[in-house]
C-alpha cells in the first residue's frame, strides 16, 4: 500500500471519528434545546459517518495492485464511491428540506440559549476538519477524500445556518421560533449546492475528461530532460484514484534503430516515473523527428 493510500485511509478514519462524536453532541443539544436546525445538523453527520465509511472502503479497494482483470488496477472505485457519497449528501439535505418546512408551521418552543455555545464550537471544528481533510485530499490526488471534506464544509455551513436561526429566534423571542427552522431549510440548499461541487470532477474522472493541463505541462518539461528525446507530440492524461495515466508521443532521431527507439522508450517512461510519482501506467509511442 502507498504512503499516499495511507494517509488518505487514516485521514478517513479522523472524519468518522469526528462525524460519530458530533452527530451524539448535536442530536443530544438540538433535542433537550429545542433546536431542529441542530437536530437537522446531526442527521447530516450521522450520513456523513456512513458516507466516510464508503470512502474508507473505496480507498483500500482502489489501492489493490493490478490483476489479470484489472491491468489498470482498481482506481475507478474511487470516484463511483463519491458518487455514492453525492447521494449520501442529496437524501441528507431532502430529509433535512422536508422535516423544516413540516417544522415551519409547526408551533414549538424557543431555543435554549446553550445552543449557541454548541454551535460555535461545532462551526470551528468543521472548519479546522474541512481544511486538514482537504490539504490531504490534494496531497494524495483523491477525489473520495475531498468529497469527504466538503462533507465537512457543508456540515459548517449547515451549523453557520443553524447559529444564525437560532440566534433571530432568540433576539426577537415568541413568533420567530421558526427563525431555527427557516436556517434548516436554507442549509439543505447548501448542501445540495456542494453535492454538485463534488459530483462534477468525479464525473469528469470516470469519463477520461481532459482536466490536467498543468500536468501535462510537466510531462512534457521532464521528457526533454531524457537522453535521446528530440520533443513531444500528443500527450493525454487520465485519472483513475490517486494515480495519472498517460499516453505520450515522443519524438526521436529517425536513424536510430527499432531496439534504440525501444530503449529510449523505457528510458523515458523510468525518468516520468521517478521524477513525477503520481504517474501510474506509461505508455510511450515513439515519433521520428522527419
């Protein structure tokens, strides 16, 4: 198992760990507080305890070395798992919508003042987790884990919802208890809103989606670097995981014999390999320079 997989694997495990203690803390605060806008927040985390489950599973699988089956391993895991996660985030925010507009006409009790305290708190650990998850998403080129920190975003966005609700509720006391439930309802646009943020590159992933320019930028910059290549032609790049794979012309001398063009090939593919880690599967058309 790569570094890259490992970090992404204890990463996920971090998001359970936090999703499962904060969705008890909401639950408990938003029922005894009278807060649906909290309670709301603790249905989200308890799907994204089941939604960093997925990606957990997704990461060790797609980590699997290639087989006789597979000869591109199974990196395409990876994004059918965020896929999962996007529906995990949609049926979240629809349950969320409907129970706050049953709640809206619905007459109830003011929030608890304590509330708020629990949801400032709650706002600047999502935050804290949305940007650590996110600097490892991008450290190891996976897709699963940064919809896994937007799970965290939204949750913090949904929680900014539920502090603003609440606090409206409570400044202006009977006839705006609803305030907190009119919160609910607008964060569940949010994360339906952030569903669509984290959807739209796994699909490009899935559909070999030409997105890496600055990467190919690079292949070309360290393929000059290997002896006996003249220059690049066609250079395309697809994603599957946490691992690019590419197909590239290179241009040679055309006097060289079929066995040098061979040799400068391997050459070439070691050189990507070393100086570029996240390449994973290199295949190098050899184009004479006439």
């Amino acid at each position: 198992m790569s570094t890259h997989t490992e970090t992404a694997i204890k990463t996920t495990y971090f998001s359970i760990i936090g999703n499962t203690a904060l969705a008890l803390i909401k639950g408990l605060t938003g029922y005894f507080g009278n807060s649906y806008a909290l309670i709301a927040d603790a249905i989200e985390s308890t799907t994204d305890i089941f939604s960093s489950t997925l990606v957990l599973f997704g990461l060790k699988y797609s980590s699997r070395p290639a087989d006789e089956n597979h000869p591109y391993g199974h990196g395409r895991a990876e994004p059918l798992i965020t896929f999962l996660v996007v529906g995990f985030l949609i049926t979240s925010a629809t349950i969320i919508a409907y129970e706050s507009i049953m709640n809206i006409g619905t007459p109830h009790d003011l929030p608890k003042p304590y509330t708020l305290i629990v949801l400032g708190a709650i706002i600047v650990w999502k935050e804290i987790s949305f940007r650590l998850v996110m600097k490892k998403s991008k450290e190891t080129n996976s897709s699963s884990l940064k919809a896994d920190a937007w799970h965290h975003r939204s949750d913090a966005i949904t929680s900014v919802a539920a502090f603003v609700g609440i606090s409206i509720a409570l400044f202006f006391g009977k006839g705006y208890e609803s305030a907190d439930d009119w919160a609910a309802l607008m964060a569940s646009g949010f994360i339906l809103y952030n569903s669509y943020l984290i959807f739209r590159p796994a699909l490009g992933e899935i559909m070999d989606e030409h997105l890496y320019d600055d990467l190919v930028i690079e292949i070309r910059k360290v393929s000059l670097t290997s002896k006996g290549i003249i220059g690049t032609e066609k250079c395309y790049v697809r994603k599957a995981g946490m691992k690019y794979h590419v197909d590239l012309h290179a241009i040679v001398d055309a006097n060289i014999t079929v066995k040098e063009g061979h040799d400068l090939a391997h050459q070439l593919s070691d050189t990507l390999r070393r100086e570029l880690p996240q390449l994973g599967h290199i295949l190098v058309h050899i184009e004479p320079n006439s």
